[in-house]
C-alpha cells in the first residue's frame, strides 16, 4: 500500500486504515479477507484499496473523487444509525411520540422514511411544551445544577416560545482548530457574546450586572447589550471596549448587526481593541457587507453558525475555512422541504431538521422557518463528510418580483456589491417596486445612481428607491431584517 496509508489500529477483529492524505478511514474485518497474520490484505482487498486510491500516488483532487462516493456512503450509513437510535429514546422517553399514532418511530429506518412522519412548527411546541420533554431529565435538578437553563425564542418568524437548553452539548464541531483554522494548544478558549438583549442568557430590565456576574463558568463572558443599538450610548461603546480588555476573548459569538455597531464606532472614538482570534456570527442572517467589514475591523476570520434557541442547545449549521457551510451532523439531520411539502433535494426549500443530540426535548422534522439547499460541495476541510449547505434567510424574508421568490441571500448578494454601506434595508413596496434605505459608511454618502443601476439589472423591477439614513428600526425581537415586504 501506499506509505500515506496508516495502520490506525490492529486486533482480531478487524484493521481501520487511514489515508493520510485525505483522512479518509476504513474499517476491514478480518473475516472479510485479511492474510498474513491479519496485516496484508488479500487480493480481492486489495483490488478495492486500489479503487480507493490506497495503493497509488494520485493528485489529491483526483484521490477525493475516487473516495468520495464510499465517504457519502459510510457517512449516511451513520447517519442512519444516529438516527435509529434517537428515535429508540423518542418512541419511549417523550409523551408526545410514545402515545401518539402517527409517528410509528420503530417502523422508520432511515432518513428517508422521516418524510413519512409530520412536520413540527412552533405552535406545536407551545401546545404540547410538557409532552415533548423527555421523562427522564431531571428538570428541577438540571436548572439548579447549571446543566440546563430556561432560554425563550426572540420571536423573529413567529411569537416568542419558551424553551429549556442543555449546556451540556458541545457548541463547537470536533476538531474545531483545524475547521477554523486556529491553534489553541488544545486549551478552550475564551469566548464573550455580543448580541440583542432578548437573545442574552442575562436578559435582564432592572439594570445593568456587573461583569463577574455575566461570566460563565470562567470562559464566556456575556456583553452588555442595548434595546435601541443606533442611539447606543458613547458609554456602552466604551464599557464593552474595556470588557474585551479585561476578558481577553479570544473569540467573539455575535449577532453581526450588533458587532458591526460597535465596531464602527469604536473606530469613530480612536479605542483599541484586543486581538480577537475568531468572529463566530449567529443570531440573525450575516450580510457579506458585515461579514467583510468585521474582518477588516477585528483583523480576524469571520464564519457563520446557525442554530434555533428551540433547538435546545443543538447546532444545525457550521461554517468552515473554506467558507462553505456544513449541516452539523452530530447534532442535526436536515430535509429541504419544498412549499408543497415535498422533498426538495437540488432547490431552495423550508430546513427541517431533526435535532439527534436533543435529549431534553427531542424534536423530529422541526421546521425552523429558514430557506436553504443542500449543496454539492466536496470540501477538504476536516468537516469533509458532513453534507454542505447553502443558507438563504428567513422564509418570511423573501421578496416576489417578476413571478419568481428572491431569497434574503440573493438580494445581499447584490448590494454587497456596492461600496460604502454600512447597513441597508430592503423592502417590496409593490409588485415590482423596491426601497432601499441606506445608512452609508462614515463619512461617505449613498451611492444612489450606482444602486439604482445594478439594482435594476438585476432584478425585475419597475420602481427603485433609495433613501439615505442614520438609523433602521428593529423588529420587536430587537434584530434587523435585511429584507421584508411592507
């Protein structure tokens, strides 16, 4: 075999063998053909080790492609397996499926025979909040413990529910340094959060804590927030700025609305700031336009998360270096589910997600309320056999010009293009009408007439108006729509 090729591990039972220039492992069980004293495998082994690319001195790109159809193949194999085994603990643990006819979860073997079982949204979790809990979590001990703390939605697609978390369930993938790029040395790093006050474990409207009381178990630390971000006050600016001094984080999880406020006038006021490893954005969809300016601001990479507080604490998205965004296999199984309900494979469709790691309350074909399709994208990074997908916003976002839907992604993608805004919002006044207010970047002015031409030549629209602003208005959630219809 090839000398890339490791003998990972080696007992009676079976060889697992890793190539070292993909990662890619696989496990040979003796009785399947393996000779000269379990080490040599024999000739129709080593015929398949060849296809794989075992034996061969190839272009990696080439080696990829040849592995790449057994990678998807063991992975939804262990998909499937993952799955089994959580709908074995929902069938008996949850009220809700155990005693509910029409989810049969011993009959369903696969992903595939998911789409056999209803579609969960939100009203059914308030409806039925106690029945989806697992019977045995502990609730009283797991609060008063830490292990699981009482989160509420922020009520950006619907009214806000009520939710208990689990802390216990890791927030970042595995090898993560290698996925981000980064060295820790193996230590956790420090982590301090910046975003609405609705979406802060310490919502609080009685005042302000003290930093020591907005530290979590010594590593994160949650930032003073504020209701009305553009009338935030020189104070605040000044009070996270001496918190990242006194904190040292090295990454930063941010609503990137939020971090790009600060940002821009903390450069206003001339304050330095500590070096930041990482920006980790969640909380809301992640304009291009923030995402290139939190870059040059911070000097740091800047990568997606995507998740749902109802999620319980689970994960459905991760961005890796590469930029493209992985679903979080370890922690969700995701359809794309098109508007009549049926599977969506190649387009853009509803997520619904099945949350494998959600224990305390298991949730099976969630439709968050987000737009997304699956992408064929064979990434190199150590996320390389979790499927990658493609995110478009909310579902509620989308703006319907010409007969046809432009997603909340499309529309960013075409004002990312212009220099010199800082914030925009995009909203359909009419069949074929648009207004874009625009806050610019200090000191610049709206670029109007450049707007308005690739606007458009872009998209099918009659009437465009672009109105210069020094501020946009939130939702009641205190997030910022990128794009909506009046």
């Amino acid at each position: 075999m090839h000398k890339a090729i490791e003998i990972v591990s080696l007992d009676e039972a079976k060889a697992e063998l890793r190539d070292g220039r993909t990662g890619f492992h696989l496990s040979i069980e003796h009785e399947e053909g393996l000779s000269d004293g379990g080490r040599q495998p024999n000739p129709e082994i080593l015929r398949a080790l060849t296809d794989l690319g075992f034996t061969d001195d190839l272009p990696e790109p080439e080696l990829r492609k040849r592995q790449r159809p057994f990678r998807n193949q063991m992975q939804s194999e262990l998909r499937n397996e993952i799955l089994r085994d959580f709908l074995r603990f929902a069938g008996t643990d949850v009220p809700f499926y155990r005693n509910n006819p029409h989810y049969r979860l011993a009959d369903i073997e696969d992903v595939e025979g998911l789409r056999t079982l209803p579609v969960l949204n939100k009203a059914a979790l308030r409806e039925n909040f106690d029945s989806l809990l697992a019977d045995s979590v502990d609730i009283p001990e797991g609060l008063a413990s830490g292990r699981l703390r009482i989160a509420r939605t922020s009520g950006t697609t619907d009214e806000r529910v009520q939710v208990i978390s689990d802390t216990t369930i890791d927030q970042v993938p595995p090898d993560y340094e290698e996925v981000w790029g980064l060295d820790f040395g193996g230590r956790t790093p420090r982590t301090a959060i910046l975003t609405t006050p609705l979406c802060s474990a310490t919502e609080c409207h009685l005042g302000k804590l003290p930093l020591e009381q907005r530290v979590h178990h010594g590593i994160v630390l949650y930032l003073n927030s504020t209701e009305d971000l553009f009338s935030a006050p020189e104070a605040l600016i000044r009070n996270i700025a001496d918190e990242l001094w006194a904190f040292r984080p090295e990454i930063l999880l941010v609503n990137p609305y939020y971090l790009m406020w600060f940002g821009r006038e903390a450069q206003r006021l001339g304050l330095d700031l500590p070096k930041i490893e990482l920006i980790l954005t969640s909380y809301q969809y992640a304009s291009k336009i923030h995402k290139r300016a939190l870059a040059t601001l911070f000097g740091a990479p800047v990568y997606d998360t995507y998740s749902a507080t109802e999620l319980g604490g689970c994960r459905i998205g991760v961005e890796c270096k590469n930029g493209h965004w992985h679903v979080y296999e370890d922690h969700a199984i995701i359809e794309i589910m098109d508007e009549n309900g049926m599977s969506s494979p190649d387009g853009i469709g509803s997520v619904v997600t099945t949350v494998v790691a959600g224990r305390l309350m298991p949730l099976i074909r969630y439709e968050v309320g987000d737009l997304a399709r699956l992408a064929d994208i064979d990434c190199d990074c150590a996320l390389s056999d979790w499927q990658c997908l493609e995110f478009h916003g909310r579902r509620k976002d989308v703006l319907h010009l010409g007969g046809r839907m432009f997603t909340t992604r499309e529309i960013d993608d075409i004002l990312a293009e212009i220099a010199d805004i800082d914030f925009y919002r995009c909203t359909q006044t009419g069949d074929a009408a648009l207004t874009i207010d625009v806050v610019p970047a200090p000191g610049t002015a709206v670029r109007r007439d450049e707007i308005e031409r690739l606007v458009r030549a872009r998209l099918p629209v009659n009437d465009v108006i672009i109105r210069p602003a020094q501020r946009l208005d939130p939702e009641p959630s205190m997030k910022f729509r990128l794009t909506a219809r009046a």
